[in-house]
C-alpha cells in the first residue's frame, strides 16, 4: 500500500512578493487555475487510494482545509505547531500511518512542486516500489537538463534494480561545479521526493537520531483534534531538533537508493524557474497579468493589480503586488530570499501578510489606510460566518456590494441587502454572517484611536481561533 504523504510546509520567502509567511507558494496558482498543493493531490489519481497525510503549519490550516474543499478531496491534515524540517515531519506521518497496525510505504511529496509529465512520474514510483519493499529508503533523482546552481545534486552508484545506490548528496554548486556535476554523468538533481517504508524509516531514525523520535513519538501520542486537525503536543514537537531527512538519516545509511526521474520538474524555487517552466514569447519574455512590453527581451513581469510597462530592458523580473514591487535582474533570482530577510530584520510586515488575507470564512483585502481610518474589501463565503466579537478601539461601517448580510449588533439580528449599509459602535458585541448562496461583498470603513487586527475579543467562534488569528 502506497501512503501519500504530503510536506505542505514553507515560509514563502523564494516567490515574494507573491508569496508571504502567511501565503507561501504552495497555496499559489502559479502554473494553472489549481494551486501547487492542488495539483500535488491530483497526480496522485491512479496511483493510490490511500488518504494523503497532509504535515502543515497550524498558521496554513484553513488555507490547506480551502482548497482540499475546492477539489473535493479528504485528507488527513496534521498541524505543525512551528517548522522542524522534514526528518521530524515524515517521523510523525510515518506514526500516524502505522497506528493502526499497517505498514505502509510512504510516497513523500512536498506540495510546491510542479511536474509536467505526471504519467513518468508515477512510472518512477512504481519503479521504486520494489526497492522500498527490499528495505531501501528510496529517493527520486531527477534528470538535469543543465548545470543549475539552484538545486542540489544526488551521486549516484552501483546499478539497484531500478534504481542505483546512493552515494553523496551535494549542496547547491556555483556554476563552475554545476557543469562540472553534469559532465560527470553519475549525478541527479534532488527532488526531495522519497518512497520508504514506514517501520524501515523509523527503524534508522531510532538508531541514528533517538531523542528526535521520542520528541516525535510523543508529540503524536499527546496530539489533540482541534475541528478537521490533528494538532501535535506543542511542547514535544518543539523540542524535537529540526533536520531534514537528507543529514539526519540518508547521507548515514546503507540502504539509500535513488530512482531516476525524467518528468519535467521543478520546484519552482525562483522567479528564474517560474520563467523556464513558462513558454516565451518571440522576445523571450514571459508575462501575466496587465503587462506591456515594448523593446524589452528576456524577461518576467508579473502584474497582479496595474498596469506594468517596461520599455528598453532586458533580463529583468518585474512582479507588482497591490503592495509591494520587485525588480531584479535575473542573474538575481536566487537572492529574493536574503531580500526578504532583510525587510524583516527592518521591522517591515510585507514578507509576513499581503493585502489580501485569508480566513476560514473568506478573505479581506486592505484598500486605503490613514492614521485613524483603514478601508477593506471583504468577501464572506455562502455560510460563512465570522465570529462573535467586539472591538475596543474602533468603530466600523459597513456596505453591502452584492449578496445578503445577516448581522448581529447586540440583541439585534437583521438583514443587510445590497446597497445598504450599517454601522457598528466602538465596543459593541457584533458578528457578520452570510446566508444566502452566493458570496457575499461588502466594503468596511473603520475608525479609531487603533486599528490592528489584534483589537478583537472574540466570545463565539465556530473556527475555534485565538484572538490573534
């Protein structure tokens, strides 16, 4: 039996600014109309009949809950109460798969990848399928098409099978190595895809990294359900160290092997990648969005709000959010992430949240702000429903655009149709709700002393939130 075991983690720092902390690229569209996440579920049909595990951050949980809805898919969704790379995460899949006496293989994926060929890459599974069954811990090598130097590299040995012995794993080379990594012949890209079985995994991480798995194996044990989740014991999980399954348990083991994959893959792990994955124009350019391109070559522009104009460049990465906007050379790509970690050491909240946020119920979009007042656009979903709440620094005015409002101020329950507005005093007890069967838009004008997100009380929630969420 084949266990899907999907690694939904990821702090969005590669993509910004199309990605955030609260929005990393795995929840993205980026390649199609289904999401990373999305088409990381859907080629699995065929494969298996298995219910996917689903690791994530307990921060993504509504987000994974959204779109596991969309497409109609069940799944286990297990809550991460901070990051401790991937050894951790597939310790406790590879728990949860077992509880029941079985002894699954486990097909581990990361959710932000993007396969084109999805018929080779279910072909190299079931090729490792023997190799997992023998006692190996298989990971998938896929074949380079160039020296990249944004990926790192698995070496290769003696013929297994299906597969070859692994040898080496190699951090990410400068170029002048990546030729030389592809002239050699004997190495592959690492995908960070692996198929092993459960006992066998857990096995090695028993004897190579005990304290990790009583961290794991207790944090599992003191897991709590919280709604669709399974939320794993904060205190335990966190004092596991983080290590991804690479160092922690491959590179010190005998029985590692690794399957060829030629599916064309990505991990769209730049701007760079986004464009090599694209089809170009005559000029080499790849756009999205309301983009004009005049005397330019070469280049990416992505425009997500307005129009973006580009005139006599080349090589260049133009993304535009309604809130911030990059541009980049593309010998650059690489370096988005130390970008990001500048504007966070400065205090900056862009890498953390973009203008349009999203909650169980739906999404708001921030449209103006001023030092006393913050306009948003809010879309309830058909039976969404927001808490019951007050605020203590703000009053709020709303506006319906289209659907039907039911809204709770107080001891009054009443409808709101498009058109109409109503207003909520500083410190009234108040929820919004939307009834009817298409979503439901509305403008809020707030005013006050302070208007973060954190002035909120909430008394009812049937999300089970903190104040902070």
């Amino acid at each position: 039996m084949i266990q899907p075991v999907i690694l939904c983690g990821g702090s969005g720092t590669r993509l910004w600014p199309l990605s955030r902390e609260q929005m990393p690229k795995q929840f993205l569209r980026l390649t199609s109309s289904q999401s990373l996440l999305q088409q990381t579920l859907d080629r699995l049909k065929g494969l298996t009949t298995s219910l996917p595990i689903i690791m994530g951050h307990h921060a993504h949980r509504f987000l994974m809950a959204e779109q596991l809805r969309e497409m109609g898919q069940e799944a286990r969704i297990v809550l991460e109460p901070d990051g401790r790379n991937t050894a951790p995460a597939i310790a406790c899949a590879a728990l949860l798969a077992s509880d029941a006496g079985e002894d699954p293989l486990l097909l581990v994926l990361p959710a932000d990848h993007v396969i084109g060929d999805v018929r080779a890459f279910q072909g190299s599974v079931n090729k490792a399928v023997d190799l997992a069954e023998e006692g190996y811990l298989v990971t998938f090598g896929v074949v380079p098409t160039h020296p990249e130097t944004g990926y790192g590299y698995i070496a290769c040995g003696e013929a297994l099978g299906n597969g070859q012995k692994l040898t080496a794993f190699i951090e990410k080379p400068d170029s002048q190595r990546a030729t030389e990594l592809i002239e050699q012949g004997n190495t592959l890209w690492n995908s960070g895809m692996f198929l092993l079985r459960a006992s066998t995994y857990l096995g090695q991480l028993e004897r190579l990294q005990p304290a990790m798995l009583a961290a794991c194996q207790k944090a599992v044990s003191m897991a709590q359900r919280d709604l669709d989740f399974l939320r794993l014991d904060e205190q335990a999980f966190c004092a596991c160290a983080a290590d991804s399954i690479d160092y922690a348990v491959m590179e010190h083991c005998s029985n590692a092997a690794v399957v060829s994959l030629d599916a064309q893959w990505s991990d769209i792990g730049s701007f760079d990648a986004l464009w090599d994955i694209a089809t170009p124009d005559e000029a080499g350019n790849v756009a999205q969005g309301d983009a004009l391109l005049e005397s330019t070559s070469d280049s990416l522009v992505i425009a997500e709000h307005r129009l973006v104009a580009t005139l006599g460049v080349k090589n260049l990465i133009v993304v535009e959010t309604p809130d911030s906007v990059l541009v980049a050379h593309r010998d650059k790509a690489q370096h988005v992430k130390q970008l990001v970690a500048t504007l966070t050491q400065a205090g900056r909240s862009e890498p953390q949240s973009a203008s349009q946020v999203h909650r169980p119920w739906g999404s708001f979009q921030a449209i103006d702000s001023g030092g006393r007042h913050q306009v948003k656009h809010i879309t309830v979903k058909p039976g969404g429903r927001l808490s019951l709440q007050r605020h203590h620094h703000r009053a709020e005015h709303w506006v319906v655009v289209s659907g039907t409002a039911r809204v709770t101020v107080d001891e009054r329950c009443f409808l709101v149709s498009e058109n109409q507005s109503t207003y909520i005093p500083v410190g009234a007890l108040h929820r919004l709700e939307n009834p009817g069967k298409i979503p439901l838009e509305l403008i809020e004008v707030q005013s006050g002393a302070y208007l973060g997100e954190d002035d909120i009380e909430r008394l009812d929630d049937v999300y089970a939130r903190q104040n902070d969420e």
